[in-house]
C-alpha cells in the first residue's frame, strides 16, 4: 500500500498536448475514482501511473518514490482491464498465479495465493475451469483476483464493468468496493459513469479535456460544484440548467421568474441550477407543462417546460396529471445553484 502522486503531469502527441499540468495526491489506502466524458484523458492518466504510457512532462511518485521512468513490472501496481486479459487457454487458477510464476514464485507459494484469493472473491469452485466457461461477471471476478494474488502496492482499474449488463454492475461495484474496505489497497479507478464514482469513491477526479475540473468527496462535489461542467455531470439525472439576469425578484429569465437567495450583484448574467429531485410540486408554485412522464416505481421523472425551457423532476409522488397539463412546481430555495454566464464558475 502507497500514496500516488501526481505532479504537473502533462502528455502530448507530438504537437498534440492531451493532457495539461495534472496535481493530484491520492493517500495510502484511499479509492479514488477518475471520470469523465470519453477523451478527457482519465485512460491515459491511468496507463502513466502504471507505466504503460510514458509521460511527457511532470512527476509520478508510488510510495514516495519517483516512477517516471520504471517498467511496468517494477512499479509494483496490478492494473484490471476493461476486457478482462485473460490468457484462454489457462484454467482460472494459472491465469491467477501466471504473474507470480513468472516473477519466479514457488509453487507452494503460488498455489497458496491464489486459494486466498479465490477464497475471497468466491471463485474456489472454479479454479480448473477455463475462461471460455465462464460469464463475464466470473471472468472480472478471476481478473481482480489476478491483481490481488501479487500483493500489489496500488490498484488500478480501467472501466472494468463497462462490458457487464446494468444488474450485474451493480453487484460488481459492491464486490469492488467490499475488496477495496477488506484489503486497504490505494485504488485508482477509471469510468465514465458518474454513478460508478458515486457510489465507490472515497474521493471523485473530474476530468474534462485534459485538466482536472474538480477534486472532491462526491458528496461535496454533489452538494457544491465548483463550475457548470461538474453540476452537468455529477449527478442523474442530470441538473437543470436555466440562464437569465439577476434582479430584484429573482433571476429573470425567458418567460419565468425564478426564486433566488443568491446575494449575486444586480444585472449579473447568471446560469440557474437546480437538480430535478430538487423541484417540488406545490399550489402555489411556477407553472410548468409536462411533456412526458416517466414513471419509476418509487418516483416520477417529469419532462415539462417551464416558460420557454425545458426541465426535468423528480417526484416521490405519483403523478396524476397527463402529458399537456399543467403542474406547479417549487424549487428548493437551499439546493439552488448559481454560475456566472461567461466563466462558467460557481458564484458563491
């Protein structure tokens, strides 16, 4: 187990700079979820820690020492694929045990690792299968167990579910999490799924064109976005956004009048958030008219138009109106949020 350490880290193609001045600094023990929309870089982040992609410019330390320029192999990390990497023509136990073998492991010691391993993720009744006779949730299962036979200092993972249905999913990043709080090994995870980094991460990187756009609990980059960029994407559905001006009476925007507490300067020009769960129906509220209503079982997702935009709410009620009605609804005047027009930046 290690801190990483990432120090102006930057990667170009030739001309081409895809990553700018990363600085992130992941504890020893802690899980720390990359996200992001394809191409940001959080991929090729992950392939530098391991060694897989050289770094342009920048420091990448493992337990304090500096790795910029070590083999994969001597980086002393275990890195878990999207597409799993199993060799097909081994059972379960030696793909599990081929790392050790060829670092030069007893048998003893390999075949006592890998039953430890596999007493854990559940795979002890599958050791002499091969991965042909396997479903995919098993097959990440003996890729995980893979990494953790070596003991290694630092786990990383790249959108290792991305291939599994949605149920399965679900269980997988119980089983991750559960390895990670049993183990205490450092993790540094890569998705796309901003519900993945949620649900698993000690800490959330948001990464969008290659710089780091913020770095936080995903509570708090929940609760507290620091720019239009992250209250986009943290969070699902995703945050309503209206643009207006800041006046006496609210931000005024096209055809509506929004509720605000924001002490922001008269006349600023102001990007309005509010999350759909975030909406309330209420009486008295704004009027809204629904497009379309999806219901979920245990909530309502309501498609509406609110003056001349359209939104989207949550309700824990059950929706009696149809689409073409009209509702009224109220935001929650302590979960709105407010960015500044031009820079995009939370205005606090």
């Amino acid at each position: 187990m290690a801190p990483v350490t990432l120090k102006s880290v930057t990667k170009s193609y030739g001309a081409t700079s895809v990553l700018h001045g990363i600085d992130i600094d992941i504890a020893d023990g802690e899980f720390v979820v990359l996200v992001g929309p394809s191409g940001c870089g959080k991929s090729t982040l992950l392939r530098m820690i391991a060694g897989l992609e050289t770094i342009t410019g920048g420091a990448i330390e493992i337990g304090g020492r500096v790795v910029n320029d070590l083999e994969p192999k001597d980086r002393d990390i275990a890195m878990v694929f999207q597409n799993y990497a199993l060799y097909p023509h081994m059972t379960v136990a030696t793909n599990m045990g081929f790392s050790l073998e060829h670092r030069g492991g007893s048998k003893a010691e390999i075949a006592e690792r890998v039953q430890w391993a596999a007493g854990i993720l559940g795979l002890t009744h599958l050791l002499d299968r091969y991965p042909r006779q396997l479903s995919g949730g098993q097959r990440q299962r003996v890729a995980m167990g893979r990494a953790i036979v070596r003991n290694p200092q630092v786990f990383l993972f790249d959108e290792p579910l991305s291939n599994l249905d949605a149920k399965l999913r679900v269980v997988m990043r119980g089983e991750i999490k559960g390895l990670h709080q049993r183990l205490g090994v450092t993790t540094v995870y890569v998705t796309h799924d901003q519900v993945e980094a949620m649900t698993m991460a000690d800490r959330i990187v948001v990464m969008n064109g290659g710089k780091v756009e913020q770095v936080g609990a995903p509570l708090d980059l929940y609760d507290r976005p620091a720019n239009l960029f992250v209250a986009g994407f943290i969070g699902s559905p995703a945050m309503n956004f209206i643009e207006g001006i800041v006046t006496n009476e609210g931000l005024v925007a096209l055809g509506v009048t929004l509720p605000l507490t924001n002490s922001a300067p008269l006349g600023t020009k102001a990007t309005y958030g509010i999350r759909p769960e975030n909406l309330t129906l209420a009486a008295d509220g704004l009027p809204a008219k629904i497009t379309l209503i999806e219901p979920m079982g245990s909530e309502t997702q309501v498609t509406m138009t609110l003056g001349d935009h359209t939104i989207t709410g949550v309700f824990r009620e059950r929706i009696a109106a149809r689409p073409g009605e009209t509702i009224h609804i109220r935001p929650d005047l302590n979960a709105i949020h407010l960015f500044d027009a031009s820079t995009g930046l939370r205005i606090e």
